[in-house]
C-alpha cells in the first residue's frame, strides 16, 4: 500500500480495490475486530468463498494479532462445528449465503461470541453483525500497534491427515512472509503481474497466492469458482500474466475445443500444485495455448511451497519433476522403514524437508507434531526420489489420502462417519482411479 497505492489489488466482478483502498479497508475491519474485543492470539474462523471481503478480513484479523482460521465453504454443520471447538474461536466471518450453517451450530459453540457477516444479500439476523455497519464508524487510519512477535501464529488452516478428525496447523508470521517473499522469488513476480485466482483462499495455495500478490503490489483478478468460459474472458479481458490451477482444470481445458478461441498471448506461464501432473498433460496445454507449464510441490505444513521448477529458462523445466529447491530450503530423502538413513539420488523413500517456512506443528497433537517434526526436518509421508541435479520427483502417498480436484480427503474421515449409520456394521474408503 505504501510502494503501490494506485495499483488495483483486487478485481471482483464489476468492483476493482486498490492497495490505498485496501489498507483503508483492512484498518477498518481490524478496529471493528478489536472494538469487539478480538486481541492478541484470539483465533478467529473464515468462511467464505474468493471475494475482496476475504482478504480485508485475513489482514485485518493478523493486524490485531490474531489468527485466521480459514474454512472451506462448502462444509456443512458439523464440519463447521468441530473447527469452531477445537480452535476455540471467539468469532467467525462468514459470507451472508452461509450464516444460517453457522447459526444452526451456534448452540453447540460456546466460544463463540460473534458472527460477522460479509458480502450481498439478506440482512442478518439477530446476533450477527454486519460487517457494513460494523466498519461504517470506523476511520480509516491504523489501529492501535500490537505487539506481534516473528513467531506468533497468524494462521491455522485444518489439514485431513489419515487418522482421525483434521488437524489445524501452526502457522507463524515469519512463516507465512518467508513463504511470500519465497514465491515472490521463484515465479520473478512483478507489481506488474495480474493472477488469475480462483483456487479457494481457504486452501493453503490460494492462501500463498493471496500473500504474493500482496507482497509485490500485483493484482488479483478473483473467481468464486472455476468456469471455464468466464475464466478465460477474465485473462483476455484483463491481460492475466500469471495463470494457477490444479490437474484437473488443466485437463478440462486440454480437451475443451473453445481453448484455442480465446487470447492468451498475455500469460507467461502456468503453474499446476497441489496434486501430480501426467506430462502428456502439462504439454498437450503447451501445445494448445502456447503458455508453459510448470509444476511445484508444497503442503500446508510449509506455508505451502518447498518446491518449484525454474521460470526464468524453459530448457530447465522437467514436466515430470515437482521441480528445484525454494531458496533456504533443504531436502533429503530417507528409508521409509527407519526415517533415518538418507537415500542417494534415484532411491525411492520419504521425502524430509527443512526451512524457514515450515510449521510451529500441530494445534494441540503434541504426539503428531513429534511424528512429523524431528530434529527440525518435517517428514511430509510423501513418496519419492530426487534426481543427480536436485529435482525433485513425487511416486505416491505414504499415508492413503485420496486426492479429489486437488484437495486431500481422508478416508479415516469418511469411514467414521458412514458407521454412524444403523445399517452400516463397517466400512472401508478407497480412491478409484476417475
């Protein structure tokens, strides 16, 4: 806000903020915040799809010095309940579409002292606040300082491991802005870049996307949702420079006959994360849009990226690799019998990784948190080998997550709650192949 004023931060259907107006909006949503008596280290729940409101509210909670606990928004009840118990929120800021799932848990949650709600629609009913008329007195000046140490948390997105309910995981300020400044680096980000956004902020990629784009000044043109012909008018329209998805949309728009009728002329590349990439895939795109493609790896545990092919030269991108090293990030590879032994280049074990952006651990598992964090080298459970040059190659999961359109699903999870039915004595969940 204060190197790039005038550049337009957010593009949202017909409405464009830009980072003067942000700050001014972010200023006023964290007075609200601490009006109500939201301080220092207070967790506070999002749910809310892609929207400006999603971002005023991220910056707006850290600058206070709470934490954002992100929620996907299409969980339902007892989804919603669960993470606003275990965080022990004292507050939720909700899109006005889904505040009736947060009033129907409110009884269930007694932490939780106020529900906000952002975006069009009704007006709220009695005992939800509109974040309208909660910033409408509000100047739009900083709020008063807070104390924030490097590794106080500022984030605590939930994480489906194998076994048991999700997990929240402990993510710091100096593990969020490393990670930022880390992406910024990697990609060669500009003020000048615009991202096209519609993988969900309440995922830890759409989160880093959010952060980098804030951090250089770029702009942020937003989508609820994937749609494949609003999407691509919105990079024409716009000029998008940097394009980010998932497998699965890349192989809707490999076979999409439209692909070839749109103007693509403005991107410079693509990146796939979040699940492994067929190269047949990265390069029939390629082929179609004339747009690279380049894969990276990361997880929530590290803010997320580890991971990343080169950018700057086409030759050094291996479309089967997740890619090289971040900056100030180590990697070793280890026997997946004793975690110990150190694997020499072509030797499949689990993949261990160390840096500034990897987690505090997890929220309140002492005993999953000494699992994964040891000797200061986070053991991610994921599968594969790195070659003689350092890139890094993904083979499977060592845990038996299910991954669906990018985003991890825990068969442990789905069991549980199929046995709660009368009519099921047990059950077992396995992914298929679609």
């Amino acid at each position: 806000a204060a190197r790039h004023p005038e550049n337009v931060a957010a593009v949202f259907r017909d409405v464009s903020l830009t980072y003067g107006e942000l700050e001014a909006m972010t200023n006023r949503f964290a007075r609200a915040l601490a009006s109500l008596g939201v301080s220092r280290g207070d967790r506070v729940c999002l749910l809310t799809p892609n929207c400006p409101e999603y971002i005023i509210a991220f910056y707006a909670i850290a600058r206070v010095g709470a934490i954002a606990s992100p929620m996907n928004p299409s969980y339902r009840e007892r989804e919603i309940e669960y993470q606003l118990n275990d965080t022990e929120a004292v507050a939720i800021v909700a899109h006005t579409s889904l505040v009736p799932l947060v009033e129907a848990v409110r009884a269930r949650t007694p932490g939780l002292r106020h529900v906000i709600a952002v975006g069009p629609g009704q007006a709220p009913s009695a005992g939800v606040r509109s974040s309208i008329e909660l910033v409408a007195n509000q100047p739009a000046a900083p709020p008063a300082p807070v104390e924030i140490g490097e590794n106080d948390l500022v984030a605590l997105p939930y994480s489906s491991g194998t076994t048991g309910l999700p997990k929240g995981v402990m993510i710091t300020h100096k593990n969020l802005v490393i990670n930022n400044i880390q992406f910024v680096a990697c990609m060669r980000m500009r003020e000048s870049d615009r991202l096209m956004l519609f993988l969900p902020f309440y995922h830890i990629y759409g989160t880093m996307l959010m952060g980098a784009a804030v951090h250089t000044g770029a702009t942020c043109v937003l989508m609820e949702r994937f749609e494949p012909v609003e999407c691509l008018e919105l990079v024409q329209r716009h000029r998008v420079t940097l394009f980010f998805v998932v497998p699965p949309v890349l192989l809707m728009l490999s076979n999409w006959p439209e692909l070839t009728k749109y103007d693509l002329s403005s991107l410079r590349l693509t990146m796939v994360g979040a699940a492994p990439l067929a190269p047949e895939l990265s390069r029939r795109f390629r082929q179609q849009s004339g747009v690279p493609v380049i894969q990276g790896y990361g997880m929530t545990e590290a803010s997320p990226l580890t991971h990343v092919n080169p950018v700057h030269d086409e030759r050094l991108n291996v479309v089967d690799s997740a890619g090289l090293l971040a900056h100030d990030t180590a990697h070793k590879v280890v026997d997946i019998e004793t975690g110990e032994r150190i694997l020499a280049p072509g030797q499949v074990g689990e993949i261990c990784i160390r840096g500034p952006q990897i987690m505090q651990g997890y929220w309140r598992a002492p005993e999953a948190t000494a699992a994964a964090l040891r000797d200061g080298w986070y053991y991610s459970g994921d599968i594969g080998y790195l070659d003689g040059r350092g890139y890094l190659y993904i083979r499977d999961r060592k845990k038996e997550m299910i991954k669906f359109k990018g985003f991890g699903i825990a068969p442990a999870e789905i069991e549980s709650l199929l046995v709660e039915h009368p009519a099921i004595a047990d059950a077992a969940v396995v992914g298929k192949p679609h």
